[in-house]
C-alpha cells in the first residue's frame, strides 16, 4: 500500500500560551435593593380579630349554668320560642 504523508500531519505537544486578551474578572456591581415590604389585607387584619376571640364565651356559659342551677332557665317563653324554630326548620 502506499503510504500518503504531509496531509495534516499532527504535531507533538506544544506549551500553553496564555491568551494576551484574556478578560480579567468582573468587578461586581453595587446594586441599589429596594427594601422588602408586607402589605397585610383588610381580611387578614378581620382574621386576626376572630382568631383573638375565645370560641367559648365564658361570660355567657356562668350565666346559663347560674340560672339552670337557680332553675330560671327554662321559662314557658323560651320553650315556645324553641318549639316554634323547630317547626320552621322541618
């Protein structure tokens, strides 16, 4: 077979030559950051008021377990106006 030489011969290895445009590093950049900021709705400001009130109002439970006790609790009055809810719900 022939042999075909000098097209693209390759070469031994060469030193690295540092790149005279070799970019230098970026100095960074001072940025102005605009403070961070919370705007809380009218609905969350709602929602924090009845987060704060008890689910049981103390108050009222001492009153009705005094008049059971006292037994004035249950008046003829109560028990119609009970009756008659009642009803309208069926």
């Amino acid at each position: 077979m022939a042999n075909i030489s000098g097209i693209n011969p390759t070469s031994g290895p060469q030193p690295v030559q540092p790149n005279a445009t070799a970019k230098q590093p970026a100095k960074p950049v001072a940025t102005a950051q605009a403070p961070d900021t919370v705007e809380i709705s009218e609905q969350a400001h709602l929602a924090s008021k009845l987060a704060a009130i008890p689910d049981v109002r103390a108050d009222l439970v001492a009153r009705v377990r005094g008049e059971i006790a006292a037994g004035t609790y249950e008046t003829d009055e109560k028990l119609e106006i009970a009756i008659a809810n009642l009803l309208e719900e069926l």
